[in-house]
C-alpha cells in the first residue's frame, strides 16, 4: 500500500473529476490498433496484445480490456488511470481523507496483482494541453519514496531517482517534465534524461514541440532561451520573451520595447514595434501584434505592415492569408486589408496538416475550403486524420470519407484492416466484407462503422446494440443513446455518458 498527500491545491484525487476531457486521448487509442508481442519483466507487468480500459458499474470502477473481458472487478470508488492502455498498468486511487487530505495509492497488472511496491505513492503524469484537455505520460509514472519524487518506466526501471521535491508536466509542450529541487525547477524528458538542472525560477515552453526549446526566468525575473539540449540560445537578460519561434527569430521585450532578434541576439528588427503591447505569433515571416486597444494586426518580420491592428483578432491561415475576427465574427483577409471572406463565421480553423480552412456559421455544419477559399464539402466533421491523410464527415445522415484533395474515399480505402464494412440498402444498414459480399444483412435504422476492437454498434427501433467481427449480434439492441456524443461497445460493454466526470465503459 502507499499512502500520500496531496499539495499545491492539485486535483490529484479525485480522478473522476478531471477525465472527462480524456475523450480526445481515448477517441485516437479506439482508432489507432497495432499488435504488440508479448514482453516480459521481473516487476510484474507485461506489455501484450490486449488493450485495456476503464470499466464502470454499480458506482465502481474497475478495467477490461478489449474483448470486453473484466480484468479488475469493479471495486474502486475513485476512477482508475490507465496512463497506456497497451500496458496492464493499472494506476488505482483509495481510501481518500478529503478532511486530512490524504489518500493512498496502488500499481495493479491483469492479474491483479500489486506491482512497484517498493514506492510511498505511484501516480500518472498527466499532460495538459492549451485547452486544458487532459492525456497522460505513457512510458513514465511518477513515484515518490522517502517523500522525492523520481520516475520509473512501464517495466519498473528507475528512470530518475527520487530526489525532487515536486515533479510534473510542463503544460503544452510534449516529452518535457518540470522537476523541482531547493524551490528550483529544472527539466527533464519522458525518459529521465535532465534538459535543465533545476536553477530556474520558471521554465515555459517555447511551442508544443519540445524540440524548439524553452524560455527559462531567473530569480531576477530575467527571461532568455536554452534549447532541448540545454544549450544557451539567448542570454537571460530580457524583460520578457514570448513563447514563439520561427526560423531562429525571436520576440523579445527589452528596454520596454519589443524587438525580433535572432539565435545569435543579433537584432533583426527593432523598428516599427512601438505601438505593440503584445506579440502573438510568428509564421511565415508574420508577426501577430496588439496594440494598446487589443487591436490585432500583422506587420513581416523587415518591418512592413501586412494588416493594421484595426481587429479583434487574427489568426495565420494559407500562406499571406489571415483568419479575422471582427464583432465577434470569422472571415479571411489578405495583405492591405483585402477582405476575402466576409466576417460571418462563428467559428473557423486552419488546419495546417491538412491545408484546409474548417468554417461554421452554426458551430455543427461545416464548410471546408481550399487554398481559394472554395467551399469544397459541407456537413458535419467527425474527424481530419492527419496521419492517414482522410476527412471523415456526416453528409445526408451518411459519414463520408474525403483525402485532402476532397475526393471521395470509401470505408474500405481507409480502413482495410476492418472485416466489417458498413453498407446501405433502402434505407437499411447491414455490413459487407472486403469483397463486398453481405455478412449482416440489410435490417438496422442505423450503425456505425466497425471499431479498431471488432465491434461495430447497430440501431433498431431507436435502440442501440452491438454486433462481433463475425457479424454476430451480442448485445440485442437495448440501450437508448440519445444524448451520447459518441456510441462505442467493447464486447458487451458500451462506452458511458461523457459528462463532467468520466469516461468509461459500461453495462
């Protein structure tokens, strides 16, 4: 057993109250599936073919894995991390003192057997993005003995010693850990090697890449660059440094005034700036700067006004294209103000993976455009898969898939490793195999695609049920899922009500 106390008025108890915003993370594991061997160590966990995920029933929570198989029963009040749902590590939270604030924590395998007990406390480093949504380390765990902090991997090897007073993501930025010692932090990576010794009153981030560096502030509230390989960029000795970077350039505050300077502190443009309060963004040799007002404008990184700060903001977009916004309002704008696309967008992104402009005048339907701005789909997005290079979107009640180049693909084309296709017929859902002869015939209202588990979720008469990668019916359709955001089943466990609280599976 271990036992622990919580500090810095952290949520780290009560899990349940900080997962919901795990559905991005659990979303990309449910579609992502790569077979792995098996692999044994001495600290009893083992990495193996299964995959595994929080369970919920009759107010506990406990783990399956992916043949819908109870692995840990449920038995636990608080919600139990699974920092890599390949691996059977199971992170459990219990017997919780909310009056002296204390808890004690535990490391169960599929065998739900105690595993790192040499350790006081064993908790999941949990990453935060810019908004706040939650993932968590997946080859790293946070330990504490004799009341340090250090970090073992997944096998239960040592990775950095228990010698720190406090340990914990930098937020936003990926493979970088804060480490802090003597009210000193420091930085080191997923796998314990040290980036910074812990002598900075404050380390951020330069991007989410870790690889662009980091801004470091001294006791004396002095900001320079050190980059991923604790290499000095620009010395300590600025007001201020935004937390941006594009070929080398800088945006740093000296004097009161803002300047660009270079990796070797050579100005690069120190003119121009003086009536920028605050700096935004670099890309494509733009400057994003506000004004006094909170007016937002664009000048180049030489000097040249590309849009006047006359906006409420700006956002980089298509090369020498900007998104606007303007009483509270979304368009496009080029080079002297040149309205291309009128403010009338509630919301609108680029998405630079993909080199497409994602627009919403009602926050659900969509318009996707292209480096034109043509409206090239329209519908509901479900999903821009950078990776597999695929826009899945709901047209006409049917999800269709796209490439970036706004040609229609089929289900088979994107996923090829399914044994079920979803297929259409007078209005009937059945599936097909990947030569397209009928498995399950035509009789569901409604289905989903077959998930990365095998199992595909199938609607009669407003019920939901599930079918196997055989074709077979497993779970008769039962459940009412109107106001589920997403309907998943692993085996006969289905995926919870996203709430406030949790994600899970259920039955």
């Amino acid at each position: 057993m271990s036992r622990g106390k919580r500090y810095n008025g952290e949520a780290k108890l009560n899990m349940k109250k900080v997962l919901a915003v795990v559905v991005a993370l659990l979303v990309i594991v449910m579609f992502v599936f790569v077979i792995y061997k098996l692999v044994s160590n001495g600290s009893g966990q083992r990495m193996t073919n299964d995959y595994y995920f929080t369970s919920f029933k009759d107010n506990k929570y406990g783990v399956i894995n992916n043949k819908g198989e109870e692995i840990i029963a449920p038995s636990y009040q608080e919600y139990i991390v699974i920092p890599n749902n390949k691996t059977d590590i199971f992170l459990c939270t219990y017997d919780v003192d909310y009056t002296n604030n204390t808890y004690k924590t535990k490391a169960l395998n599929s065998k739900n057997k105690e595993i790192f007990t040499d350790y006081e406390n064993i908790e999941p480093i949990a990453n935060y993005d810019s908004k706040n949504t939650i993932s968590y380390e997946q080859n790293a765990i946070k330990v504490q003995k004799d009341g340090k902090y250090g970090m073992i991997d997944i096998t239960g090897k040592e990775i950095l010693p228990c010698e720190y007073d406090e340990l914990y993501s930098l937020k936003n930025t990926d493979n970088s850990i804060i480490v802090v010692k003597d009210g000193k932090k420091g930085l080191v990576d997923s796998t314990g090697k040290k980036i910074i010794e812990p002598q900075y009153k404050e380390i951020r981030g330069l991007g989410t890449d870790y690889k662009l560096g980091y801004v470091v502030i001294t006791e004396d509230d002095t900001y320079g660059i050190v980059d991923c390989n604790n290499q000095p960029v620009l010395e300590a000795k600025y007001q201020d440094i935004k937390s941006i970077a594009e070929n080398g350039i800088y945006a740093v505050k000296e004097n009161n005034d803002w300047e660009l300077v270079k990796k070797n502190g050579e100005i690069q443009l120190d003119t121009g700036l003086e009536e920028v309060q605050d700096i935004l963004g670099i890309k494509n040799g733009n400057v994003i700067v506000k004004n006094a007002n909170n007016k937002v404008g664009v000048v180049s990184t030489v000097g040249e006004t590309i849009l006047n700060m006359v906006y409420d903001d700006v956002k980089p977009a298509f090369q020498d294209t900007f998104i606007i916004m303007q009483n509270g309002k979304y368009g496009v704008a080029k080079k002297g103000d040149e309205l291309v696309l009128n403010p009338t967008y509630t919301t609108m992104n680029y998405v630079d993976t993909a080199d497409i402009i994602e627009a919403s005048e009602d926050g659900i339907t969509s318009n996707l455009l292209d480096a034109n701005l043509e409206t090239k789909l329209t519908g509901i997005v479900l999903e821009i898969n950078t990776l597999k290079g695929y826009i899945k979107i709901r047209q006409d009640n049917e999800d269709k898939y796209y490439n970036f180049k706004f040609e229609e693909k089929s289900e088979r084309d994107i996923n090829a490793g399914n044994t079920l296709f979803l297929d259409k017929k007078d209005n009937k859902y059945g599936y097909v195999d990947k030569n397209g002869k009928v498995v399950v015939d035509y009789i569901y209202d409604d289905a989903k695609e077959q998930n990365a588990y095998g199992y595909a979720a199938v609607q009669k008469d407003g019920k939901w049920g599930a079918i196997n990668e055989k074709g077979e019916e497993i779970v008769s359709p039962q459940y009412d899922f109107t106001n589920n955001l997403n309907i998943d089943f692993i085996g006969e466990w289905h995926l919870g009500s996203i709430d406030s609280n949790a994600v899970y599976y259920t039955k």
